[in-house]
C-alpha cells in the first residue's frame, strides 16, 4: 500500500529556508529526530553525525539571518558510506573499527560550499558489491514500501532515507548499478553521471573506473539540482569531462527524440527472465513517451560478451583494493574473500586487457546513438529481494541471484556513461519497479529534459510509502 506525499522537496527546503519559514536547526534536528526513531526498524544509516550536524546548522541558521544565500544553505542531507566524512568512518559495510577521516572528500567538500548540512552515512552492503543493503557489520536495511524487501543495493541505505522522507535527497555511488538498483526498488529518481562528473576524490578512481557518485532523490528537478551542486573535478581526479548544467534541463523542450526500447538483457551467464510488473513499466513508459511526442522503436541491443569480459575484472580487482583497507580482513564475508582473492589474480594482464577493451566498446554503442538519442531500458528484471534472498547462498548461488535480477545495468558503468533511473510503477503487492533512460558521452542534460517530461505525466513523486 502507499499513500499520497506529502514529503517536501530539496528545493522546496531550500526555499522555505531562504524565506525565514523554518530554521536549520528546527529542520535538522527533526531530520536527526527521524533518523533515531526509525533505526531500530529502517536501519538507513551506518553513522549519524547529530552533534557537527546541528554545529552547522547552528552556523547556516546565522548566516542566513545575515542575508547570506547558497543553494542547499541548512538543508540536511544524507551521503553513502564510502563517501568521505572528516570526522567520521568510512566503514566499507564492512566489520571492524575504522579510522576516523581527518578531512572530506572533494564532493562532501562541495556539498558544504553550497551549504548542505551532512546528517550522517548511509548503509551499504559490504564492499558495496550486492544489490541487498544488509550485513554483520550492520544489520539489515529495509525498504519503506514493504520491510520483508530490501531497498536494493549497494546505495540501499540512502535509498531508503530518502524513500522513507528522513532527509530530501541523498548521493550514493554506481559501479554496476548501485544508485538505479535502489531508485528502481524504492520509487526514486537516480542518475549515474558521466565518469568523473563528480569527484571521487581522495581516489584517483575507484574499481578501476566502474564507481561513480550520484544523486538520488524523488523528483527528476531535486536529483538534477544535487548533481549540479557536487559536480566537479579534483585536479588528481583520473577523469575530468568538460562541465556542464543539468538543472536547467528541468522543463526544456529537448525536441522530438529517437527512443529505442531494449528489454533483452546483457549476457551475464545465463539468460534472465524479466518479471511481468516490470514488463508492463517499460511498455507503460515506452507509450508516455509516444504521448509526448517522440518516436520509439524496439531494439535487440547487442551487448556482447566482450562487454562483460571488461566489468569482471575491473570489479574483482576493486575488491581487492579494498580488502586491503579493513583492519582485519578474517571478518570478511567468505564470498568477498574469495572474490578479493580472483581479483588478485587478475590485476595484471586480464586487468589491462579489460581497460584496453573500453575504447572498442565505446564505439560499439555509439553507433546505436547514430539513429537513437536515447536508450530505454528496464532498470532490473524483477521487483525488489526478499531481505534475506543472499543470506546463506554460495558464492555461485549468490550469482546466480543477483544477475537473475539485475543484468541492466552494468554495461553504462564499463562505459562511463550516463543513465537516469526513473520509477515505472507499483506491483499489485505494493513494490516499486523502474526503468532507465541511458545516453551516450556526457548526455545528462538530454536524458534529465526527458525524465522531467515523463515525470509531469506520471507523477510518480505523488506517490510515497506508508509512514514508518
């Protein structure tokens, strides 16, 4: 069941900040109010940082009675685990006692710049590698919508913490799927940003340029708006594109569009079956955009094995690096262990063939974007997991679940390119299901002129879980 929001928007606090209707701190305390009350059931945070939280609202509360004025000035928001807070771990979902960072990261840096208040971290699953948000290190993370689901992974926590309306909007970070996974399961606006939009500094890159932060919030204006405010290059950044403006995509005509609609999936091993649910999202969606005015076609897009030939190792190989950093390894989960371990084996020459490999892929799928602007896609092939759908399994049985139900989303990645996951509607058990608009190089200003599009006819935003 869900109910009607009533939730506030990014911009909507902005806003009734800027004019002196509420305070920073009366927001931020209720903000870290919510957070304590649904921890013991929601568990959407690793590290809540109430007393710097309500610090800099204190110090946002008297600027703006000074007239001073930034983007995200007081608002609270939330950031994702391994994204790093001074002051605070970054806990990998992992088990262990991490050091406490003594400085930010570039992004919550810029965050900070426009103003944003940072609540707290926000549970990931360990080394962020499944799209189901739970773990010895810190329990189980529920979806709003149903709490025997998972909000989806790697960026459940965050998903969840804005599904659930504790804070407006949140970033998370996308290395197969880890911001669309969680938008599509919890009803959300996610957009995996060209490779290098957002800073991913103090790493020069992170699983050798699969990751990448982004934002997710309800509204296609609010997700365009935090991307906006944390886009930017650190001078080691490894990959730094040419900036650009999203925000102002919101509500431009981005003229009559190509859309091709590609249901076949990626090989991942086997051959997944998409669920009904989500079947009938995509074509529901592929007819909004008919409605609008632009042109669909259907596609059997040629992924190739090749494609997933470049992910495995850049991805195993990342888990090593991070197996690297928790204070004691033997707490791992074996089946993160024994990735690490291939991983290892495989930095070398299947590491660089794999970098190697990108450029041919990239032209690849450029030549789709010759007679297409846009790629529509399903976000995953079912509605969201059972909380406890890995708890248990094999390594080779976890992989067997998690590509059943999330083979879509890891090609943009190898890619570096951008796609916006959008929600594509509720099952008749009440269950979030999504699809996902994917461009070529550094189309994010397309792909979020069309979302907007399609947002003002669905209304998807209108529709919020029960309260918690």
């Amino acid at each position: 069941m869900h109910a009607l929001s009533t939730m506030p928007t990014l911009t909507d606090l902005a806003g009734d900040l800027a004019a002196g209707r509420v305070t920073s701190v009366a927001l931020t305390t209720a903000v870290l109010d919510r957070v304590d009350a649904t921890q013991p059931t929601l568990n959407a945070f690793r590290t809540v940082l109430r007393d710097a939280a309500l610090r800099d609202a204190t110090e946002a509360d008297r600027r703006l009675s000074a007239g001073h004025r930034s983007p995200l000035l007081g608002v609270p928001v939330a950031v994702k685990d391994d994204v790093d807070v001074a002051g605070a771990p970054s806990s990998l979902g992992a088990r262990g006692q991490f050091p406490h960072k003594s400085v930010d990261s570039e992004v919550v840096r810029r965050l900070r710049a426009a103003g944003a208040v940072i609540v707290g971290k926000t549970n990931g699953p360990e080394f962020f590698q499944w799209p189901v948000t739970s773990g010895p290190g810190f329990g189980v993370t529920r979806n709003p919508w149903s709490p025997d689901h998972t909000p989806g992974g790697s960026s459940g926590g965050a998903a969840a913490a804005v599904a659930a309306g504790i804070v407006p909007a949140a970033l998370g970070s996308d290395g197969a799927g880890s911001i669309r996974i969680p938008a599509a399961w919890t009803n959300l606006v996610g957009i995996k940003p060209q490779r290098g939009r957002i800073s991913i500094w103090p790493e020069r890159e992170l699983f050798y340029g699969l990751t990448v932060i982004g934002p997710l919030a309800r509204t296609v204006a609010d997700a365009a708006l935090l991307l906006d405010i944390a886009a930017g290059s650190h001078l080691d950044d490894r990959d730094q594109p040419p900036a650009i403006e999203v925000s102002n995509a919101v509500g431009r005509d981005p003229g009559k569009l190509r859309v091709v609609v590609a249901e076949n999936p990626p090989f991942v091993g086997s051959w997944p079956s998409i669920h009904p649910a989500v079947h009938d999202g995509l074509e529901n969606v592929a007819q909004t955009i008919r409605e609008i005015g632009h042109q669909t076609s259907n596609l059997h897009l040629h992924y190739g094995i090749p494609v997933g030939l470049s992910f495995l190792p850049r991805s195993l190989a990342g888990l090593d690096d991070l197996r690297n950093r928790v204070p004691d390894p033997s707490l791992l989960d074996p089946r993160t262990a024994a990735n690490a371990r291939v991983g290892r084996l495989l930095k070398y020459g299947p590491l660089h063939a794999a970098r190697a490999m990108e450029p041919l892929l990239r032209r690849q799928f450029a030549r789709v974007f010759r007679t297409a602007d846009v790629i529509l896609a399903p976000t995953t092939a079912t509605p969201p997991l059972l909380t406890d759908a890995l708890d248990g399994a094999s390594a080779t049985r976890t992989n067997d679940i998690i590509t059943g139900a999330c083979p879509y989303t890891y090609p943009w990645n190898v890619l570096g390119w951008p796609s916006v996951a959008i929600p594509a509607g509720i099952t008749q058990d009440g269950l979030p299901v999504g699809v996902q608009l994917m461009g070529p190089e550094n189309s994010e200003p397309l792909l979020v002129s069309l979302a907007a599009q399609l947002e003002e006819r669905l209304r998807w935003h209108e529709n919020a879980p029960l309260p918690w």
